[in-house]
C-alpha cells in the first residue's frame, strides 16, 4: 500500500502501568468487547501462537461494521501488526501496529498507528473513515488506560458467570424465541419496552427497558450478533446500567442428548465509582460484585425459563 492516496494516523497515550500488562490486554483480542467500548464481538478463526485471524464486528461512525483481520504478535518486541483482509467498503485497505514501549518508572507508552486507503478516493468517505479512526482509536486508548492502571484490582473489577436450563425441546424452538427478541416486552414481564432494528441480517441493535426487583427501571443499549446454525447470539452493552463499566453476553442452546441446554453467559467491568453512589456509602466492590451477579443472573435465568415454557408448550401443541 504506497502512494499519495495512503492516509496516516497516529494516536499515543502514556499509562501508568507495566508494559507487560498492556501488552495482555491488547493482544487478547476476544475480550476486546469488554475492554474497549467500539467493539461488539471478536471471533478467533485462527491462533498458532504468533499469527491470528480474527472476524470482528465494532460500531464506526454510527454503524455496525464487519471486518476479517490479521494479525502478528510479537511478545518479545510488545508489537502487533494487523491488517484487514476482507475490509468493509468504502474502506479499500487497512493496516497498522500497536507498540508497547516501557518507559522509565514502571509507566508505559502506547502507540496506535493507521495507514489506509479509501476506495474511489471520495472526500466524503475519506472524512467519514478518518473521523471512524480517529473516534474509535481515542475510545479504545483511553479505555486500555483506565483498565491497565487498575491493573491490581482487575481480578475485583471483573467478573465472568453463567446460568443454565435444561429444555425438553428443539434447539430451534429455543433459539428462535431468543432470536426474537422483539416480541420479548408481550412474552417477558421484566422488559417493558423493547426498539429493535436488524438493517442487516442477523446484527440486531436495540434499546430495552428492563425493570428491576424493586419495581425501578433502567434502560439500555445493546448490538447483537446472531448465529442461528450455532445456536449462539452474542451481545454487548453500547449503554450499561449505573454500576457496569462494561457488559458482554452471550445466550447459547447446545444439544444434550435428552433435549438443550441454553445457557446465558455475562462478563461485566464493574464501575467502581458508581459503587457507592448505587449501593450506599460504605459499599464496597465485594458488594458490587454479589449485586450485579444476582440482578443479571436473576432476569437471564427468568428469560431461559420462560423459553423453556415457549419451547415445551409447542412441543405439546405441536
């Protein structure tokens, strides 16, 4: 990629935070989604140790965007290269590296660099895809930062689970009542409200109002990608509730011999200084984490029980 139709940038930030630490989260490409709030959901295709491929959906610009990208990890160096091998127009190329340098004082320096080129060299779809770059690249730098310099905390901040129900019935009978979420506010009592728009097949964005325990309600924001022939919808919170920094998910109807089972699956950055604020003065992250554990787990296993009364009702029906 050569020439003057080459558009560069660069975006750096300093963190207070060992090389080695930023290194992991950037070359851990899969849990990007929960550490970097652009991306939707990263699908590790291929991984020998040093090269990797990967199928990644983020938001740029507004919109949902898909893309397969290489890459080389270098732990030695601290260096990742990537490029995009199937880009999503009106990008023609994209490329670049992340570099890890250790500076003095246990504090390190992260560079993020860019080289693309724009098909039909338009002005207009050059400023929308540097505008994407550069928004998306701040976002993502200054996420990494927050996350890294709380790097001795992060085993507290971070929290993965799952809830599982068995079902006597079809994997597509489940599936599909997950898939259709849009009928979710007539069919779930805890979501009261529910704006979906599925522009291309399968990448559903939605606003939901989800009520709570107490009778209160909070709104959010989430992408989901859907794979029917897996059986799997893999989401992420673009609005969180008050004490989630970040929320990813995933519902999943596996065969098991005697019928399914659906398994909702959540990872969550807990927002620490939200906290108190949320919870009560002298609340602590233990707390937090207990909280959010129950009131997720709560409304995701009422949903997978309210699949499985779908489901097994259209058994007997049927």
């Amino acid at each position: 990629m050569t020439g003057e139709r080459v558009r560069r940038t660069s975006h750096s930030t300093e963190v207070a935070a060992p090389a080695g630490v930023v290194y992991g989260l950037i070359s851990d490409a899969v849990r990007w989604p929960l550490f970097f709030p652009p991306n939707v959901h990263v699908e590790r295709l291929e991984f020998d140790g040093t090269n990797e491929r990967l199928r990644m959906w983020a938001t740029a610009g507004g919109e949902v965007r898909s893309w397969i990208s290489q890459r080389v990890q270098d732990p030695q160096t601290r260096r990742i290269e990537f490029r995009q091998s199937h880009p999503q127009a009106p990008v023609e190329s994209m490329l670049g590296i992340w570099q890890i340098e250790e500076l003095a004082g246990g504090t390190t320096r992260l560079t993020l660099l860019h080289d693309f080129t724009v098909y039909g060299d338009r002005a207009e779809d050059i400023a929308w895809v540097e505008q994407a770059v550069d928004t998306n690249s701040r976002a993502e730098l200054a996420s990494l930062k927050g996350l890294a310099e709380r790097w001795t905390r992060f085993d507290e901040l971070v929290l993965s689970f799952e809830d599982t129900v068995h079902i006597d019935a079809p994997e597509e009978a489940v599936y599909d009542f997950l898939y259709r979420v849009g009928d979710w506010p007539r069919l779930i009592p805890h979501v009261s409200r529910l704006d979906l728009t599925e522009d291309a097949p399968g990448v559903q964005v939605m606003r939901m109002d989800t009520l709570t325990a107490d009778g209160s309600s909070h709104t959010t924001e989430s992408v989901r990608v859907c794979f029917p022939h897996a059986g799997r919808i893999v989401y992420k919170q673009t609005v969180t509730p008050a004490l989630m920094e970040a929320h990813t998910g995933e519902w999943s109807v596996v065969s098991d011999g005697t019928g399914v089972t659906a398994v909702s699956q959540h990872s969550v950055v807990l927002r620490e200084d939200a906290v108190e604020r949320v919870l009560g003065p002298g609340a602590d992250l233990a707390q937090a984490r207990r909280y959010v554990r129950e009131a997720l787990g709560r409304n995701s296993t009422a949903t997978l029980e309210l699949a499985r009364r779908h489901a097994e009702s259209l058994l007997r029906t049927g």
